[in-house]
C-alpha cells in the first residue's frame, strides 16, 4: 500500500516537474538506459545476438553517455534550480520507500516460505 501511494504521489509531482526534467536531460538518459536494458535482454536467450546487437549496444551506450554528461548542464532560471532540487530529493525519498518495501515484501515471502516448510 506505501509502495503504491508513493508511486501515485511520485506520478502526480513528476507530471510538475516534467519540464525540468526535459531541460536537465533525464529522459534521454532513461531513454538511453531502456534502450541498453532491452538490447541486453533480446540477447540472453541467444548470446550469438549479443554479437549481432554489439553495434546497436555500442550506440545505445555512447548515448547514454552522452545524456548522462548533459544533466544540468542546461541554463536554468532560480525557480528551476529550485525545482531541480526539490526533485533530487524526492527522487531519493522515492527510492527509499521502494528499498523498504521491497525488503518487507522480500521478508514476507521468505518467512511464508520457512513457515510452510515447517524450518520457522
């Protein structure tokens, strides 16, 4: 449920901060990344497609690079760094709620597991 609201929370107040985001080059960056994640994972099945991709990963990487090099780097007004700043730090707020779940959800599953096989 925390999981859950938080991340309605963290649509709601990215959907405000979408145009610092755009100017900051966060969603190249993420672009990039996805980009690099399904390259890699189109590839596990069959690791001669790793050989084939190599190209298209190397590309997807440069720029990823590239992006991640041009975040703040854009001019931004006060009221921007600002935003910019509020944005880090429920970014990492977010984070943490997300870590903490996951640990009560992970914690949850092995519990249920021992309980059933009768070690808990």
């Amino acid at each position: 449920m925390v999981t859950a609201g938080s991340g309605l929370q963290s649509y709601n107040e990215l959907k405000h901060y979408k145009e610092v985001a755009r100017k900051l080059g966060l969603p190249e960056a993420a672009d990039s990344a996805i980009a690099i994640t399904e390259l890699v994972m189109a590839s596990i099945p069959n690791p001669i497609l790793i050989l084939l991709n190599l190209p298209k990963l190397f590309a997807a990487s440069k720029r990823y690079y590239r992006a991640l090099g041009a975040i703040g780097k854009a001019p931004l007004t006060d009221l921007e760094k600002s935003d910019a700043k509020t944005l880090a730090q429920k970014a990492i707020y977010w984070a943490f709620i997300m870590m903490g779940s996951f640990v009560i959800f992970v914690g949850t599953v092995i519990g249920i597991v021992l309980d059933l096989t009768g070690h808990g």
